[in-house]
C-alpha cells in the first residue's frame, strides 16, 4: 500500500471528523438558543438546522467510505464527495442561520415598535423610550407611558396582534 494514499486518506478521515464536530457544535447552539429563548421555528427556520443535520450525516458517510479505503487501498470517490458535501452544507447552514427570525410576534420589542409606527398622530409620543411600565396579563401586554407630564395606557392582544385599547 502507498504511504501517500495512506497518509491522504488518513487526512480526509480527520477532516471529516473535524467537519462532524463543528456542525455538531453549532446545530447544539442552535436548539440551545432557540430553546432557552422559548423561539418556535416555523417554514424557512428550519433550513439552517436542516443543513447541518444533513452536514453531520453527509460528514459520517464519508468518514465511512474512507475506513475501507484504508483497508483496500482504492480510492473512494463518493467518500471524499459526501466529506465535502458536508462541508457546503456546513457553510451554507452557518451562512443562513441570521435569517432565522427569532422573534415571536408576540416579543415585547416587535410589540414596542409595532405601538410606536402604529400611533404617530396620537397626542402623546409612544416610543419605546417613553414607556415606563410593562406588564403581561393573560394574552395581552399593559403598556404604560408617559411624555410631558401626560400619560397614556396601551392594552395590546397577543392573539389578536393588534392594539386593543388607549387610554
């Protein structure tokens, strides 16, 4: 047996070992954050996770296909292919996991800014900064502002997503 071919294969198993750790890694901070963050993932979210699943499984296939290249000595074209199909993957996973959209519609800041775009020629300012109190009762937030010594109180519907009352 050639020590190069050895010595090559030997590399593409270390490769896709290294490729196998990494997807791992970074599909577990994935869930990790969606996760503790309570986020629902919903059509194109599950894309990126999608990918590095299939990283992971394309990084065994081809850490498959090398261990009996070392034993035969014959080169394994779809071993090297599936290692780097998997590092694509990997790649295109970690470059598509800031389009995930993390927020619910229900997050306190997308609620925030929707009150704000949606209350311009209301007397007083709504801006985030001018709230003072936030509150969560049952499925609604109890927003309570005040600018200028006025002061207003903003029930929003989670449900619904859309402001119910000002007062």
């Amino acid at each position: 047996m050639d020590p190069n071919h050895l010595e090559a294969w030997k590399g593409l198993i270390d490769f896709a070992k290294t490729v196998l750790s990494l997807s791992t890694a970074v599909l577990a901070a994935y869930v990790s954050y969606v996760v503790v963050n309570g986020e629902s993932l919903h059509g194109w979210d599950f894309i990126s996770p999608g990918l590095l699943v299939a990283s992971i499984i394309l990084s065994l296939f081809g850490f498959g296909r090398a261990l009996p290249a070392l034993k035969s000595g014959t080169s394994s074209v779809p071993g090297i292919f599936m290692t780097n199909a998997s590092v694509g993957a990997l790649v295109l996973a970690i470059c598509l996991i800031p389009f995930t959209q993390p927020m619910h519609p229900s997050s306190i800041d997308q609620v925030l800014a929707k009150i704000e775009a949606s209350t311009k020629k209301y007397p007083i300012n709504l801006a985030a900064s001018n709230c003072h109190s936030i509150e969560r009762k049952g499925d609604s937030w109890v927003l309570e502002y005040s600018a200028g010594g006025a002061m207003a109180q903003v029930i929003y519907s989670i449900p619904l997503a859309r402001i119910e009352s000002v007062r």
